[in-house]
C-alpha cells in the first residue's frame, strides 16, 4: 500500500522588510549580512496574520488540490514555536476553519524549527498504520528576533501544509529516519518574549552534526545516494547552511537539483516551515518518477528525514491551488523599520 502526499499547499505574508533596512537602524553593516548569512529580504506577517490564518490558508490550498471531504481527516497537528497561544491549541481552530468533523485527534507540535517534520511524520505514521484514511501535518511560524539582534534579519513567517492518505498518492514517502541529541543551541524560556541562541556553536556542533547525522543515516536505510535525486531539500535557518550541508553530502548546489527548494535569500527563515515551504516549491515543479531528499533541523536538536518518489498522480492536481514561488516572488509590499516594528508588536500604542 502506498502512502504519502495526496495535497500540498503553502501561505506567505506579501509583507517583506530588506536587510538594509534593519541594519540602517542598528549601525550594522548590511552586505557583511547579506555575505555572511546568503540573506536578502524577509517575509513579514501583517498585524492579522498569526500561525492559526498561515496554517487556514496553507491547508485550504492542500484540500484544493487533494479534492477530499476534510470531514474524513482524522488528524491534524500543527508545528509552530510561534502558536498564538501559551495555553489552548492552535489545531482546533484550524481544524474548524477548514472543515474538519469534531472526531479528529488535534494536537500542536514543538521542538524548535523541526516542530513541521515533526507533524507531517505523524500524520504519515497514523495513515501507514491503518488507523485513519487521512491525516493533516502542517508546518507554520511567525518567528520573532529580538530588536538588533541576528535574529532579526533572519526570523520571518510562512506555512505549508501537507495531507497523508494511500489513494491517489502524489508523492510516496519511501523511507524516513530521525536523528537527535541534547545540544542546546537555542532557547526561549517561559515569559521570554525572545529567543535566545548560542552564536557560532549553533553551526558546528548543533545544525552540521544534527542534519548530516540524520541525512547520512537515511542514505544508508535506503541504499542510494545524492546523485540519486532530483531534488533536495535542508532545513534553512540562513541563505549558507542548506548550501554548505548539500555540499558536503555530494548534491550540486549550482543545479535545480538543490536551487528549487532554496527558497531563504528572499524568505528568511520560517522555522517550523522552513523545510516544508522548500519541499512545497519542489512539488509545484517535480515531475512523475522524479526522487526527492529532506532533512529538517530543530534546534534542541534534531532532524527529520524523508525521501519522496513523486508519482503520475501530480500533474492532474498541481494546479489546482497558488503555486510557492509566485507567493515569494510577486505582490510583494516593503515596509519601513517603523512599520515593520509596528507589525511586530515590538513597538505598542498606550492606551
């Protein structure tokens, strides 16, 4: 029995705030940023958009293209380290915002960055174990930096919705492995408005060892290798990460191969959603046959990997909901540092 994607849909804010633009307030040097980190621009939610209205949209465009009743899903679980809420879910409301029956297992998912792989390798685990004909993992934040900090060039918003089910699959999950340790490269503690993050030491020990633990592991289960893939996909916490671990593990980084899903530079980074919005691009693209790598990262830390076998299924749904790169690309409105803050909730009106 085959198991795997039946729908995929992705949601950007048009909101987008430049790299020069933050780093004129705080004195900084913008291209040593933009040289350093591969980075460019960065999604912005609007004062109305949260991970709960992300996720709505993410998986009204999934439903679109899987053309299910959402009635007979039967989970749905949403990771974000940016839910609304420190106490009530985020998947009830999603779950009632699309459709859902009041019999499904709702829960929201954390752990850092990977809080997206996380959900969708559930949902994939209860539809592969028979317990329910469909299930719903999504990917979403509105991830915050603190004001000057590295963060804050980085930290954006986006989500991407994944549907599992086993029939009309469009993309089969062949093999999945997940790697973790205890490395506490990054942290935010309760009534901490901002993370915190251990500089340098979230490269080396913490995102390298993590993804490449994970990735090199899930070649072995499987038996192949980079050249084996149309398409890969890392976790994206800067433009340079995702470029340097896909090097190191023999995919060409100058090819579709790995430019596809490479969507940072002018995203930033989306956390939960950083790896599904990248897998969500790919598929907007790939073609029946084609083979798909991801690894996920989570600071904490772990990783999530899984290898897709896109099927002939595809290309009778793809269009049926806004692709991911039109998203990035178009409609797009820059805001000013003020505006920007004033979006944020960094800066509030006294009441």
């Amino acid at each position: 029995m085959a198991v795997g994607i039946v729908g995929w849909g992705c949601k950007l804010p048009r909101n987008r705030i430049k790299l020069e633009e933050i780093a004129a307030v705080w004195g900084a040097d913008a291209p040593s940023y933009k040289k350093g980190l591969l980075l460019y621009e960065k999604s912005v939610p609007s004062p109305d958009e949260d991970v709960i209205t992300l996720a709505v949209g993410a998986a009204r465009n999934a439903l679109k293209r899987s053309g299910i009743d959402p009635r007979k899903i039967g989970a749905v679980y949403i990771g974000s380290e940016s839910h609304p809420y420190a106490v009530k879910p985020s998947g009830t409301t999603v779950s009632e915002a699309i459709g859902c029956s009041h019999d499904v297992h709702c829960a929201d998912f954390e752990f850092a960055c990977k809080a997206g792989s996380e959900s969708m390798y559930v949902a994939h685990s209860h539809v592969k174990a028979g317990e329910m004909p469909y299930a719903l993992g999504i990917g979403a934040d509105t991830s915050q930096g603190a004001p000057g900090d590295a963060l804050e060039y980085s930290a954006s918003a986006g989500a991407a919705a994944f549907i599992m089910g086993t029939e009309k699959v469009v993309a089969t999950i062949d093999f999945t492995h997940s790697w973790m340790s205890d490395t506490p490269d990054f942290w935010r503690r309760e009534h901490e408005h901002y993370p915190q993050h251990a500089g340098r030491f979230t490269g080396e020990p913490a995102y390298f060892r993590t993804t490449l633990g994970c990735a090199n592991a899930l070649l072995e289960k499987s038996g192949m290798q980079a050249s084996d893939f149309d398409y890969c996909v890392f976790h994206q916490p800067n433009g340079k990460f995702p470029q340097r671990v896909a090097k190191m593990m023999g995919f060409d980084i100058n090819a579709d191969q790995f430019k596809v899903g490479w969507l940072t530079p002018w995203l930033g980074n989306t956390y939960s959603g950083a790896s599904p919005i990248g897998l969500s691009a790919v598929l907007d693209v790939a073609k029946p046959g084609d083979k798909i790598f991801m690894v996920s990262y989570g600071s904490g830390a772990g990783s999530d990997g899984f290898i897709f076998t896109v099927t002939d299924e595809i290309d009778a749904i793809r269009n049926k909901a806004p692709f991911t790169r039109p998203q990035l690309d178009e409609n797009k409105r820059y805001l000013s540092y003020g505006e920007y803050t004033k979006f944020r909730r960094k800066i509030l009106r006294n009441s």
